[in-house]
C-alpha cells in the first residue's frame, strides 16, 4: 500500500490543503494499493492560479516548440509503458495485454498525432481583407472518468497543450494513478511549471470547485450524461465554454447481405473489450428477423468462450449497478442465453460475459447505458425499422453498420443520428472526430476537430 500525498501543482509535487484522502482498490483482488489527496476548494485554487500564471508564457510559446514537448511527451509514454500499463491494470482491472495494446498504445498514438498537429497546423490565416488568428482558449479544467484512464486525460491534455492553453485536471476517483504517471510524464517531458496541473479529489467537492472556478476558461468533462448535464448548466450560466464527452447506447446493425457471422463475433468482441466499459461500445444489436435466431446462437457462443477472460469492473459499485441491469433485463421478459447476474468468482468485482435475447426497444436495457458486459438482441422487421430502433434512444455516440456492400452500409450509417459509425469493421482512427449527438455529448475530441475546441479565433481587419 503506497500512500502519495501530494499533487502535481506549479511543476512540483505538493501537499494538499486537506488531510482527507481517496482509497484506490484493485478490483481484481478488492485490496487497498494506495491512497491519494482528497483535493478541495482550496487546492483547486492553488492550481488554477498555477494555470493562470502559466498561460501567458505557453500561449507564446511557439507551436514547434510546444510540438517538441508533445513529442518528448509520447516518447516518455513509450519509455514508460510497461509501467503504465501495469498501474492501469491494477486500479482498473483490464487484462494486462489489454492495457498495454489500447490503455497505453492509443494515448501514445493520440500524443504523437498532436505533436504532428501542433507543428503543422495554420494557426493565423487570411480571408479577405483580414488576418484570422486562432488563438488558445486560456485555463482549461478538464474532468475525466476511469473507463480509459490515461486515453481520456490525453485526448483533452494534448490537444490543449497543442493549442496553447494551461490545464488543471481532475481525475475519476477510482483511477488516480495513472493520473499521477502522466503528471510525471508531462513534467519529464519538459513541459515548463503551471502548464499542467493535477488535483486529486472527489467530483462534487474537487471537480465542482474546478467548474466553479471563475478563471477556467473552458470546461473540458468526459463522463456520465447526469453530471455533464449539471456541468453544461454551470458553465452556461457562468458564460464559460464547455465540451462534453458523454454517456451511449450504440446500434450495431447487421444488415440481411452481410457476413453474419463475422459480424456478431466482431460485435460480441467489442461489448466485451474493457469488460464493458466503453462509451461507445455496440450494446444493442440489430439483427433481421430472418436471420435473428442464428445471430442469438452465435452470441451466446462468442460470449461464452469470454468466460474467464474479461478483467473484472472497477469498482464494487459499478459491478452492483450492472447486475441491477441485468436483474431489471430478466424482469421485463429479456431471455438470458449468457452469463447472469451471479458473481463467477468469491473475489474481484467481476461480472459474467452477459447476452440478452428478446429485448425489445423500450425496455430497459435497450435505453440505458449499462456500463458493463451486456450485450442486447433485437430484432428488426425491415431497413426503417432497424433505423428506428437504431435512433431510437437519447444517445448518439457510435454505431456500425455492416452490409455484404459497403455503399448499401454508408447510406443506411448516413441516416444514423450518431457521431460515429464503423462500417464493416472498421479500424479506430485517431485521427477522426469523436463526440456524440443528442444527449451524448458538445464538441469532439481527437484530430484536428479536437484541436479547434481549445482555440478561439480573432480577426484582424486591413
Ligand atoms: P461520472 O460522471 O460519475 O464521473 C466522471 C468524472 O466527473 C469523475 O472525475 C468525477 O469525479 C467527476 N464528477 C462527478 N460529479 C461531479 C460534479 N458534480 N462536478 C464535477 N465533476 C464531477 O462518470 P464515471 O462513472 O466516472 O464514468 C462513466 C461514464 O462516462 C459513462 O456514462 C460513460 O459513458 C461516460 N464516458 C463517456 C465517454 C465519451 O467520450 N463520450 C468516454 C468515457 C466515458
């Protein structure tokens, strides 16, 4: 057990106001590894005057050189990998394979894209008679989950390291060491004091401080659409800028020509990685119901060779809110053919790779977002039919489509009310925008779409 009692403020690590602090557990044994500073009020302060400080420097800094530290950043990541990796696995619980490949691999792909990008993007052009300078935003307080703890920090740091600006983030409470690593990491990096700051806390106390806070410029919040909600309202009332990456229930259609059975097992896999634990994981899928009985068959097999091998949930909460889900599926007439709202093993927070049959769209575990290994079975009549109960929820993050072409994939993804689709299995882009519409979400994150939420433009006129 490794107490940490500072946080990472003015390019130092520094004690925190208060005595209190956040036990981290690892879910796969449910023991104590570490402690860290309950941030307060107080902290939050201390940072955002750091930030503040900061920002007239690093907003001058020219790009190149801020693309040197983004550089020097991800290669810090690569040096440190294996310890990062292995930090994530023990407050999240994700297999440690997992964690290296996509927990360690994406953040390092998404730093580097942003040193490319900070060294080639036109930050001052002309249109017309004026000159158009985009500009940083300022103090960004940025509030991340614990689903992908290093990829959620790294997809709002780096692009606002990029565009000029200075950070305070506020971390999940589950998943604060691996917060810490990149905090090291950044200052490793060489990124000058203040530019980057880093309190520890609980959400209503440390994370609303920082909301609150009048000098954040911009409000940066990846998490449950609940409290993004109170967030936005916040910011809004305080004229403040705010992106928020939110909360999903994505379709995957399988449309009658595709490749049925690469399309479940694809499908099957995606709701499985993170056990679960992923904002735009395909949870609900579509299948016609000439086809719908071998879809069903073929889930309940993927999912059952799963067993053993998803990591556990992060926390003992979220597993009692996943098996509150699946109760609630089996008691509105949802046909378990996998897993169960039973515990596989006497340890760890783990919940069984779970496959509901016969749901049907307003139930349920077809609205909400579960947050867990659940997938759900529906079945579609025809095209307009899967497009309704596609759209049919308040979110609108991600989806797939997948056809025996793939022009008749894209025009059904077109008519799709989400942010992003992948058609036939598509691989992730870091490149592309990512955000959501309707209630999933403001703003995109990644590219040079997540880029532009950090900057603001002014023009000049001649
Ligand atoms: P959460 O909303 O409970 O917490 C997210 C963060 O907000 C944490 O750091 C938490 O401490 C903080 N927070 C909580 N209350 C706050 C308050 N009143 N003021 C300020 N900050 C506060 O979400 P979670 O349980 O950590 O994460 C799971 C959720 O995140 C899911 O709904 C998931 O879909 C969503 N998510 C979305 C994306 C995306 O990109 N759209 C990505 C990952 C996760």
């Amino acid at each position: 057990m490794k107490a940490h009692d500072g946080m990472y403020i003015d390019g130092a690590w520094r004690p925190a106001a208060g005595k209190d602090v956040i036990e981290v557990v690892n879910p796969a044994d449910e023991q104590v590894i570490a402690t860290v500073p309950a941030g307060t009020a107080e902290d939050v302060d201390a940072a955002v005057r750091a930030a503040r400080a900061a920002l007239p420097g690093w907003a001058a800094t020219p790009p190149a050189e801020r693309a040197a530290r983004l550089a020097a950043l991800r290669d810090v990541l690569v040096a440190r990998e294996e310890e990062i990796a292995e930090t994530v696995t023990a407050e999240l619980g994700s297999p440690l394979a997992f964690s290296r490949t996509v927990h360690v691999g994406v953040p390092i792909a998404v730093a580097g894209s942003y040193a490319d990008l900070a060294a080639t993007y036109v930050f001052e052009e002309k249109v017309g008679n004026s000159t158009v300078y985009h500009e940083p935003v300022g103090v960004v307080g940025a509030i991340t989950p614990w689903n992908y703890p290093l990829h959620q920090i790294v997809a709002k740091a780096a692009p606002a390291l990029a565009a000029g600006c200075t950070i305070v983030l506020k971390p999940a409470e589950d998943t604060p060491l691996t917060a810490r690593l990149l905090a090291e990491a950044v200052h490793e990096a060489g990124v000058p004091a203040g530019v980057l700051n880093l309190v520890t806390g609980l959400g209503p106390v440390a994370g609303q401080a920082l909301v609150e806070h009048p000098d954040v410029d911009l409000v940066s919040f990846t998490g449950s659409t609940a409290v993004g909600r109170r967030i936005g309202a916040t910011a809004g009332a305080a004229v403040k800028r705010v992106a928020l990456e939110l909360g999903g229930k994505s379709a995957n259609v399988i449309l009658p020509s595709a490749d049925l059975a690469r399309a479940v097992n694809v499908g099957v896999a995606n709701v499985m990685a993170n056990s679960g634990q992923t904002c735009s994981a395909w949870t609900r899928m579509l299948v016609h119901r000439d086809q719908y009985d071998e879809a069903v068959e073929l889930a309940a097999t993927a999912a059952a060779k799963y067993g053993d091998r998803i990591g556990p949930l992060v926390s003992a909460a979220q597993r009692a809110r996943v098996r509150g889900y699946i109760e609630k599926g089996i008691a509105e007439g949802a046909r378990l053919v996998a897993g169960g709202p039973e515990s596989p093993r006497d340890k760890g927070y783990f919940v069984s790779p779970t496959v509901f049959a016969d749901v049907t769209p307003e139930m349920t575990v077809a609205q909400e977002e579960i947050f867990g290994p659940v997938l759900c079975v529906l079945r579609y009549e025809d095209e307009e039919d899967a497009l309704r109960i596609a759209n049919g929820t308040v979110y609108g993050l991600a989806g797939a489509v997948w056809a025996g072409d793939e022009a008749e994939a894209v025009a059904f993804a077109r008519r799709m009310d989400t942010g992003q689709v992948d058609i036939n299995g598509g691989r992730f882009n870091p490149l592309a925008p990512f955000g959501g519409y309707k209630q999933s979400g403001v703003g995109r994150e990644l590219g040079t779409y997540g880029l532009a939420e950090y900057l603001q433009t002014k023009s000049l006129q001649f």
